[in-house]
C-alpha cells in the first residue's frame, strides 16, 4: 500500500465512515480491486488523473467549503498548515512517476501494488 493510500485512509478513519465515504470507496481486498475501481475507462490500467481523481475524494470531502484548500480547521485534529488541491494533485503525480516502474504513463496491478521507489 503506497503511503498516500495510507494517508487517505487514515484520513478517512478519522471521519465517520458512513458519511464520509461514498460506496465506490469502500474497502478493498486485492490490489486487483483498488485496479479496478480506479480504472475509471475501464482500460486495465490507471492514469495519472484516474489516480489523482481516486486518491483525492478524502481531500475533496474535508473541504468542507469547497474552496480547494484544505484549512487548518478543515484537517484532521485541526492542526498543520493548509493544503491546496493543486499541491495536493502535484504530490500525488510525483508519487504515481515513482510508482509508474516501467514509466508507460500507466499504472498496472503489479505497480500499484508496489511501494514507490
């Protein structure tokens, strides 16, 4: 599980589940599963914006006035600075160059399962 998967479900966990996270974003099982529910064209590989969109609904459900920065008061614990979308989105993309081993632009089962490096 990479550490932004982490992240998101620790965020998520901090949160009431059931009105937190909508059905799509359930917990999986298999790194087959998290494949398939990201795989928003259903291609058998993730893109970076399918991989952005997937790690960034925890983000997008704390923004609680939707002005795509995360304040102090909208993060967990209330506490650190405030994150912007835009950071957010741009640390994911460094994380998926990472993950992306055979550096297609895609991320398949094997690679999504693997740590970044």
């Amino acid at each position: 599980m990479t550490p932004i998967l982490r992240l998101a479900l620790a965020i998520g966990a901090c949160l009431a589940p059931a009105l937190f996270m909508p059905p799509t974003h359930a917990q999986v099982q298999a790194t087959s599963e998290y494949l398939a529910r990201m795989d928003g064209d259903g291609d058998g590989r993730v893109s970076l914006a399918e991989y952005q969109d997937w790690m960034s609904y925890a983000f997008e459900r704390m923004d609680a006035d939707g002005d795509g920065t995360l304040s102090v008061d909208e993060l967990p614990g209330g506490r650190g600075k405030p994150v912007s979308l835009i950071d957010h989105r741009a640390k994911l993309a460094r994380t998926f160059v990472r993950q992306d081993q055979d550096k297609n632009g895609f991320l398949d089962a094997r690679e999504l399962s693997a740590p970044p490096l």
